[in-house]
C-alpha cells in the first residue's frame, strides 16, 4: 500500500499563499529600511535647516540616527527572517508535513517596535522646549 498524500501539499494554493505572505514580509522589511533611513537623515537636515535659518545650534538630534539604525536594523533581520521562514515552510510542505503556527517572529518585531516607538515618544516630550 503506498502512502496517501496530503491534500495540502497537492493543493496549488498552499505555496503560493505561502509566497503572498512571504512577500508581505518583505515589503514590510523594506518599509522599515526605508523609515529608517529617513528618520536617521532627519537629524543631518535639521542641522543643516538650523544653519541655514542662522538658529543656535542644537546637537541634540543624535537621537534620530540610532532609532533610524535601529529601524534599518530591523528591516534586515526581518527579511532574512522571513527568507528562513518561508524556506522551512516550502521544505515541510514538500515533505508533507503541515507546518505549526510559531509566532515568535511576529512578536519580537511587535515588541521591538512598541519599544522603539516609546523611546521616540519619551525623546520628543522631553525635547519639545
């Protein structure tokens, strides 16, 4: 008797809602390269404005640079992540084995962001005078 397939990996739809998704990760790891590397040029343009407008010089946008690296930074561990993830799954499924949901990506980039976003937040309340 020869063993039965999984309709799942028969099914075309599987891989290809696997690379829909794998997709989203990366347009989202792209997003935040991007984010990144405007929020860490922002302080080099608002020196420059500063210059420019002959205003006292604020050094204090060091800041923008470590959060815009810290966001490029995740961007790319975000994609390899995802790259690693959406392997593994391909290879389980050619394997015949139904990958089990881990949600440990998800939310180690939820919690880095939420803590990347209270430290821009506490920046700006005590910079804002």
């Amino acid at each position: 008797m020869e063993p039965k397939k999984s309709l799942i990996h028969e099914d075309p739809r599987v891989p290809l809602a696997a690379e829909r998704t794998f997709l989203a990760w990366i347009r989202t790891g792209l997003a935040l390269m991007g984010f990144g590397f405007v929020v860490a040029r922002f302080g080099l343009f608002l020196r420059e404005w500063s210059a420019a407008q002959n205003l006292d010089h604020h050094s204090g946008h060091g800041v923008s640079l470590w959060l815009g690296i810290a966001l490029v930074g995740l961007g790319v561990v975000l994609n390899l992540a995802a790259l690693i993830r959406y392997r593994r799954y391909l290879r389980q499924l050619a394997q015949g084995i139904i990958p089990e949901a881990k949600p440990s990506l998800e939310t180690a980039i939820a919690v880095t962001l939420a803590v990347i976003g209270v430290a821009a937040t506490i920046y700006l309340i005590f910079t804002a005078y």
